[in-house]
C-alpha cells in the first residue's frame, strides 16, 4: 500500500510548512486597511432638538 510510504507525504509536509511559514506571514503583516481611523475631537458636537411636529 503506498499510502504507508512515509518518505514522499513528509516531504510534502515539510514543503507545504515551509510554504505557510515563508510565504503566509509576510502577506499578513503587509496588509494594510482600507480606512485608517482618524482621532476624534475632545469637543462634544453642538446638537440641536428634533424640531419636526408630531401629527
């Protein structure tokens, strides 16, 4: 049975590893997003009242 050869499996192992441990990170930590947070002001907004009628 050729599946119980473990010599061409764990290569293929170690070279999907090497793949996710080289290739993956670096792609993550050069993600960037697509809108940068801005800093809120520490001054509250003006708000006015609701002044539409209710009827």
């Amino acid at each position: 049975m050729p599946q119980l050869n473990p010599a061409p499996w764990f290569a293929i192992l170690v070279f999907s590893w090497l793949v996710f441990l080289t290739v993956i990170p670096s792609k993550v930590l050069a993600h960037t997003f697509p809108n940068e947070p801005t800093l809120q002001s520490t001054e509250k907004p003006k708000t006015d009242p609701w002044t539409w009628p209710w009827h």
